[in-house]
C-alpha cells in the first residue's frame, strides 16, 4: 500500500507541476479536461489495462487489484493539493510609435 500511496504522491507532484503526463496520465488529463473526475477516469483506464492484461493471458494478483481500484482515489486528492498554481498572466505592452 505504500507503493500505491507513493505512485499517486508521485503523480501529484509532477502532473501538478506540470512536467507532462505520461501515456496513462495523458489520457486521465485529457478526461478530466472534458469533464469526467479524475477518480473515474484514473479508475476506468487501470482497471481497462487490467482486463486487457488478463485477458491476454497475464496473472492478476491481490496488489493488481488494489492498485487498479485504489489509484484513481488517490490521485484525484494528490493532485488539487500538490498542483502548483497557475502562473500570473503578464499584460502585453503596447508597441511604442519607435517600436512600429
């Protein structure tokens, strides 16, 4: 559960500071960017890979699961608290008649 626990801090940190999401990460920003939380889409896209994995012949374990079911959760509290906030906007400078 720790290795649960670090992976979502983990996700929080860098998808917060906005260093790019990774393929799984891209997909639950690119949901949550059209409306679906981030807990169900973080859930949906684990316990899709785990399906395909199982289906495809690979094993399925106890930590498997609790990882597909519990990330989601956890990232979706990691990320709003260790997010940086967005940066200041600057105005633009009008151009100056020297500067034309």
């Amino acid at each position: 559960m720790v290795a649960i626990l670090a992976t979502a801090l983990a996700t929080g940190l860098y998808v917060g500071a906005g260093w790019g999401p990774g393929p799984r990460d891209g997909i639950m920003t690119g949901l949550a960017a059209r409306g679906i939380p981030v807990l169900v889409a973080r859930a949906a896209i684990e316990l899709t890979v785990l399906a395909i994995g199982w289906a495809l012949g690979g094993s399925v374990g106890l930590a498997t699961v609790l990882f597909a079911v519990s990330i989601g959760p956890l990232v979706s509290r990691s990320l709003p608290i260790l997010a940086l906030p967005p940066a200041p906007v600057r105005p633009t400078e009008e151009p100056g008649p020297d500067q034309l």
